[in-house]
C-alpha cells in the first residue's frame, strides 16, 4: 500500500480524497516538521518508502531515485483547484502506480517520468 506525504503546501483535504480511497497519508504538519529543507524532505521521502505530493516545481527535477512524487503546476493554487486536479488524476491514471514514478499534473495534462535506479 502507497503511503503519500503532503507537502506544507498542499491541502489537507488531498489527504482526505486519498484517505477515502483507502490510501495512507500523513503531512509534514502531522509530523511536526514544516518548513524542513526540500532535499531533507526527498530523503525522508526515500528513506520511508513515501511518495511525496507538492505544488513544488523544484521536485519536477529531482534526477536521483526516488519512491514517487506528485507535483500538481497549476495556474490556480486554491484549495478547490488542487482537490479538483486530484480527481481529474485519479480519473486517469492507477495511483498505485506512482511508486518510482514523478507524475506531473497541470489542468489538461498529466506527465509521467519513471525513475531510474
């Protein structure tokens, strides 16, 4: 089972949609550490087996391994434009499938980016 960690900048109502749908999840805010540096964040990501979700378009470049990460780049940032992109993602594509994978979602547009080991 995929365990996803939110980003400080997303929603917590993504956790909700991905808890309903049977999926772990936990945020940087259940865990105390918001504000931690993005590369400390990636390697607790690697290191416990997450597949990280963020607005952070740094993450659309990590070049070494990784467990997964889901970068929405969307136009609008609300919480009702991430919620909906979710959706349209969960739509379209198995999020089982994310493990080793950086899957960009945009408003018409979801890229798919396997990771090398």
């Amino acid at each position: 089972m995929i365990h996803f960690k939110l980003d400080e900048n997303i929603p917590l109502q993504v956790g909700e949609v991905l808890e309903k749908r049977g999926f772990n999840v936990s945020s940087v805010f259940s865990e105390k550490i918001s504000g931690i540096k993005d590369n400390e964040l990636l390697r607790l990501c690697i290191r416990k087996e997450y597949v990280l979700v963020t607005l952070d378009k740094d993450f659309t470049m990590v070049q070494k391994p990784h467990e997964g990460i889901i970068v929405f780049r969307l136009r609008q940032q609300g919480v009702k434009a991430i919620v909906s992109a979710l959706h349209h993602l969960i739509e379209k594509f198995d999020l089982e499938k994310s493990k080793r994978m950086t899957v960009i979602v945009e408003e018409e547009i979801i890229r798919l980016r396997a990771v090398e080991k």
